[in-house]
C-alpha cells in the first residue's frame, strides 16, 4: 500500500509540475519579449494569454495524471492535480513577486477547471478509441 500511494504522489506531483511549469516559463518568456517590443497597451492582451496559458497547461497537466490512475477516479484526479498546480503557483509568486499576488483567482479557477477538463476529456477519449478497437 506503501508504494502505491507513493506512486500515485509522484503522478500527481508530475501533473501539477506540469500544469504549473507550463504556463510559468511560457508567459515569462513571453511577457519579456513582449515587454521589449510592444507598447504599454499589453495588458489586456497579456491577461487574456496569461489564463489561456494556465488553462493549457490545467488541460496538459490533468490529462496525463488521467492517463495513469483508474478511470473512476479521473474527476478526483483533476482536481487534485489543479489544486497541486495552484498551490505550486502560489509558493513560487509568493517567493518571486512578494505578498501581492497571493489570491489570484483566474489562475484558480483555470488551473483546476483546465485539469478537471483535461482528465475528463482523456478518460472520455481512451474510453471511445477502446470501444473502436
């Protein structure tokens, strides 16, 4: 029971990274270049690819947690991996940009509805192409 609760933590562990990592280095590298090159009008348009970039990676990070847990636990496992990837994100903001970005409730609700999607679909998907073959 031992390994199989630390195996599903490093899935999990895995998929948050995932979700998190994604969007983080995406956007910062983005955000830089953008910042070089493009005027002060930005901000819409960067806040707009800041949720696209989390729900992708919510999306990414909870389909491939999906891919290694029972099918009847693949909601649960969205949720936990979002709320992984969330927690994540908060640390990492709190330690990097300070006390005022704690709370950010876009990243919330696209990290933990990306990953609840993204494990939803893939289970709904392996469910169809299983019935195919």
């Amino acid at each position: 029971m031992e390994d199989e609760n630390k195996r599903r933590f490093q899935i999990y562990f895995s998929g948050a990274s995932l979700a998190f990592g994604l969007p983080l280095l995406v956007g910062e590298i983005f955000g830089g270049i953008a910042d070089a090159v493009l005027s002060n009008d930005f901000s819409v348009t960067f806040s707009i690819i800041y949720v696209l970039l989390h729900l992708i990676g919510g999306l990414l990070g909870g389909s491939l947690v999906a891919r290694n847990v029972p099918k009847q636990e693949a909601i649960k496992s969205g949720a936990i991996t979002g709320m992984l990837a969330y927690l994540f994100h908060q640390i990492v903001y709190f330690v990097f940009f300070g006390a005022g970005v704690i709370g950010d409730p876009y990243t919330l609700v696209t990290l933990v509805g990306g990953s609840v999607a993204g494990a939803f679909l893939y289970k709904r998907m392996g469910w169809r192409l299983s019935q195919k073959s």
